[in-house]
C-alpha cells in the first residue's frame, strides 16, 4: 500500500495571505500583557509590599496572648486562700464538624456527657455552620480536657486556661471574693488587687492555617508576668471556727442574717471575717445577693448600747464623770421635748460603772446632755463613725453620722445609746480598738503586717483602763453579757439589741443582736464584733444571741494564738440571759 502525501498549501484557508500587521497586533498583545504581569509584580512585591502584608497578617497571622499565672491569696500562716490551676476550655468550627456521620453522631453524645450538658444544647452551638468559632465550654478539669481530645473529632479544639481554686470554700468566700472565665476578679480580695494578682499576659505572633492550626512562629515571643502573690492578715483556722459558730447561731435562731469579725487587738489585722448566709466560691450558680453581701463591711445599722462604752469613755476623759459618780434613773423613764426613753427595768440609783453594766439608757443619756454636743460628734468620729474604713476592700460602707450643729436635744440623747447613727460592724470592732491600745484608735488592714500601727489619741489611758473594767462588769454576775464568759480568760464587752430600722419608721419585732467585746482584759490581744441579723427562736437580745458566739470565738482564737490563760474560771451559766435595754 503507498503512502499519500499530504499538500497542505492546498488548503485554501492556509494557502491564503494573512497581513502582516496582524501578526504584529498579536504579538503586540502578548509582549502588552508581560509587561502588565510584570509591572503588577512589581506593584505587589515593592509598592504595595505593605498592604498585601497586612492583608495576609489579617487571614493567617494571630497574636496569640499567653495568660499569666494569677497569683495566690494566702493566709497569715503561708495557708492557700485561692490559686490556680490548668483548665481545659473547648472551643470549635461549626462547619467542620461533620454532624451528618454516624460516628460524628457518636461522639457528641460522648462530648455532650463530658460537657455534663443535653445533647440538644451541644447541637445548638454546632448547628451554625456559617461560623468560625464557638466556645463549647470553659474552664474544665484538665483531665475531662484530655478526655474530649481523645475523641478525635475533627473541628472540635482545646484551649489551655486557668481557673480558681478557694480551698475554704464558704468559710472565707467574702474574704477573698471570686474570678470569673477571663481571670478577672469581680468580689473581695479578688478584685481589690485584681492588678497585682493579675500579673502580665505575654504574647506570641504566629500563622495560622484555616483550621486554626499554628503552622509557623513569627517574630520574638513575649513571655508572661506571672501575678503577685498575696498574703492576708486572715487565720485560716479562726476564719473557719468564727463562720461555722455564726452559721450555727443563725440556724439556731432562725435568723435571717449574721456577721463576726475577729481583729488582732495590737495591730489592727483582721484575723477573721465571716457572714452567713455564705456561698461557695467555684461554684456560683443561681446565686442571690443575700449570699454575695459582704454584711460585715458594706451594710451598716444603728449599733445599740454597744456604742455606750464611748459615750461613757467621753464622760471619763472630759472630768465630768468619775467611774463611781452616781446617776438617778428613777423611775426607769425620761422624757426629753416628748419623746420618752426607756429602761428595760427601773435601776435607780447606779454609778457610772453600773450604767454600763446594766446598759441603761436612762443612765447614758443623763451622762450625755451633760457633754457637750461637738465633744460627741469629735470623739464618735475619731473612733471611725461616719467615716469609710481606710482599708483596701471593695463596698465599704462609712455609715453615718450627721454635724453636731444640726443636733436636736432628742437625737444627741439617742445617738449617745446608738439610735440616730449607723455603723457596720466592722466600724464597730475597729472602734473598740480605743479600749485596747491605750486610748488610741489604730488603723485595722487585711493584709499581714509586721510594723506597729501609728494611733490615733482619743481618750487616756487611764479613761481606757476605766472602761475596760466595767467592760468586764457588763460580761460578768449582774451585767447584761453574762454568756460571753469563757473557759481560762478574763473577757469584757458590750451587748446591744437595736430595733431593725425599715423606711422611715422601726419594724415590729424585728432586731438585730450585737456583742462587741475583748480579751483577755488587762492585755487584750484581740477583739471580737458579733452581729445576728433577726433572731426569731424567741431570744432577741444581744446577751442571749450575740454573746455565745463571741465567748466560743475568744475561746478558740486565743488558743489558737498561744495566748496563756489569765484566770481560772468556769462559764457561767445564764438560764435566760439579762435582759437590755433596747
């Protein structure tokens, strides 16, 4: 067979003649989009370089932040009040997760059992599959972290965090206060020095692919600041024992509310502070206000007789007044521009001493319209009245007590008895700090110090040994804080039965029981403020309810100090208490 050749000139399309321009044009073209190519490049790589970085920085590149270790909150003994630890939050991208599979279907019943949430809930947060990223949930065990890693399942992702830990629970919630998922404190001691415990995040710069996967480190890493810790002048073992004698003392009396607050006599540090109802820091869900209020330092109430001891203080240091200086208060009634005050009992005669010892309002208000009515208001204040607590807590409440130039007769005889002012009761405990430093009132702090405070000279120190005395008369035979006697040390204080205060008027059978005390009494080493808010078991007064917990906080706080015991006495036991006036 031969072979055919094949003229392809012949074909008429090729045979015919093209223009010369043409093939010039298309060249033309072709050389036209070069230089175009080129000249972008050259756009993209030198002139624009700039803005195509940041574009490409904005798609891949992070900054990732790297936490700090918060740091700890610890007691006056080096014990943990609050510190952190490694948590697991998972985080993930909707539309990589391949719900549509059988045995992705599989595995979100096993994370939604590791989430320790409804299945339903689960799919809800994944149902979105036009988002990139969604928190499933934060601040888990680190080990229910490695558990939900260990499914595999493609779009679900881990993030190392950290959380809180408050190993005294309830006890000392109110001390330190809480963090919440950022690490940020929102009560106490948590957010009082938030910055300090806080420390510095560092920060990395790396490139990130599509699934969120760090593929390349870019630029130097910035290493964190770890926070400071924080050491508290708090016990740890009286901040339990006073919380759990309050608790009882409240269930006991079904009252609605109570407070201790526990200082070092010598030094102002708080060794405890503790309210009931309480709550349980790390886990903090349906919680109420009742639970989170700092009772003890932000509300504040009219004290009651426990303000008599610097009534009577003021009446000493002026020279009007000698602890045996007789008062009348026949026929138990007085009746100043028609408004009457009254004592629970006629008295009749008493001294100074005995006004205190039998808490009379009768007697402490005939002493008061003696004193001048500026004399009152500069010492109420110089104990604290009035004032916001210099101490570095969030909430403190000043209380209040108006210029004496605005006093009527009626209001400066029942202020010198505790009505017509309000204090917290840590403005109360502070205050007794004039008792036990010689006359002078020192600063209280929550953190441990070890330098002796600088006081505040407000009466002698004879007037501050006087008041001490019938401190102890008031917590002894025939005084009205007979149950704050204790086993092995000398103690005096002041009981008090305020009526609750609602609106404008005084709510019916509604008080507040207080006791403001120290011990042992001719070196006091601490002092102890007891306040139940409502007591409705039948027992209102201060003596019954109050005096109790502060005879078993002394007790065991001093003991726990190491404090020797100064006498050999028994408790005595008081059937119904004495009662007070009101």
């Amino acid at each position: 067979m031969s072979s055919r050749s094949v003229n392809y000139t012949s074909s008429p399309l090729l045979a015919s003649k093209t223009p010369v321009w043409r093939s010039k044009f298309i060249v033309a073209l072709v050389a036209l989009g070069f230089v175009g190519l080129a000249g972008r490049a050259a756009y993209v790589q030198v002139i624009g370089n700039d803005f195509f970085q940041r574009q490409g920085e904005v798609r891949f590149a992070r900054t990732l932040e790297l936490p700090a270790n918060r740091g700890r909150i610890l007691d006056r003994n080096g014990l943990i009040l609050a510190s952190s630890v490694p948590a697991a939050s998972i985080w993930a991208i909707p539309e990589d997760v391949e719900m549509a599979k059988p045995e992705v279907r599989a595995k979100l019943k096993d994370l939604a059992r590791l989430m320790d949430m409804p299945l339903s809930t689960l799919q809800g947060k994944l149902a979105d599959e036009d988002k990139t990223f969604v928190w499933i949930k934060r601040q888990l065990d680190w080990d229910v972290g490695q558990q939900v890693t260990a499914l595999g399942l493609k779009g679900i992702y881990l993030r190392k965090e950290y959380k809180r830990q408050y190993p005294e629970g309830e006890a000392a919630a109110h001390v330190v206060g809480f963090t919440n998922v950022e690490d940020h404190g929102q009560e106490g001691m948590e957010l009082a020095f938030d910055k300090d415990l806080a420390g510095k995040p560092g920060s990395r710069r790396v490139i990130k692919d599509r699934l969120g996967r760090v593929v390349e480190g870019v630029g130097a890493e910035v290493p964190p600041v770890d926070g400071k810790d924080m050491q508290l002048s708090i016990d740890s073992k009286v901040q339990f024992f006073a919380y759990q004698k309050l608790r009882d003392t409240v269930q006991a009396h079904k009252a609605k509310a109570g407070s201790v607050v526990v200082l070092d006599a010598r030094t102002g540090e708080v060794l405890a502070l503790a309210n009931y109802p309480s709550y349980v820091p790390d886990k903090r869900q349906n919680l109420t206000g009742e639970q989170l209020r700092n009772r003890a330092l932000t509300d504040v109430f009219e004290p009651g007789s426990t303000i008599k001891p610097i009534t009577v203080g003021l009446a000493l240091e002026s020279g009007r007044f000698k602890p045996e200086t007789s008062v009348d208060t026949t026929p138990g009634r007085l009746t100043i521009t028609g408004s009457t005050i009254s004592d629970t009992h006629n008295y009749g005669l008493l001294t100074v001493e005995g006004v205190i010892q039998k808490s009379s309002n009768v007697g402490t208000t005939k002493i008061a319209m003696q004193l001048p009515a500026q004399e009152m208001w500069e010492t109420f204040s110089a104990v604290g009245f009035g004032q916001k607590p210099q101490i570095a807590f969030p909430g403190v409440a000043s209380g209040r007590l108006r210029p004496y130039k605005s006093w009527r007769p009626i209001e400066q005889a029942t202020m010198s008895y505790g009505y017509g002012l309000s204090a917290s009761l840590f403005q109360m405990a502070r205050s007794y700090t004039v008792f036990s430093n010689g006359g002078k009132v020192i600063p209280a702090t929550m953190l441990k110090t070890h330098e002796a405070p600088v006081g505040v000279p407000v009466f002698s120190e004879r007037t501050a040994n006087q008041v001490r005395k019938m401190l102890q008369m008031a917590a002894g035979p025939g005084g009205t804080g007979q149950k704050a006697q204790t086993v092995g040390y000398s103690v005096g204080g002041k009981s008090g039965t305020a009526r609750k205060q609602v609106g404008k008027s005084y709510a019916s059978g509604k008080y507040r029981a207080w006791f403001t005390g120290l011990a042992p009494i001719d070196q006091p080493r601490i002092i102890v403020a007891v306040m139940v808010d409502e007591p409705s078991n039948g027992v209102i007064y201060g003596g019954a309810v109050a005096a109790p917990v502060f005879s078993e906080v002394v007790q065991q706080t001093l003991r726990m100090m190491g404090v020797a015991p100064d006498m050999a006495v028994k408790p005595l036991i008081v059937s119904n208490g004495v009662e007070e006036s009101l």
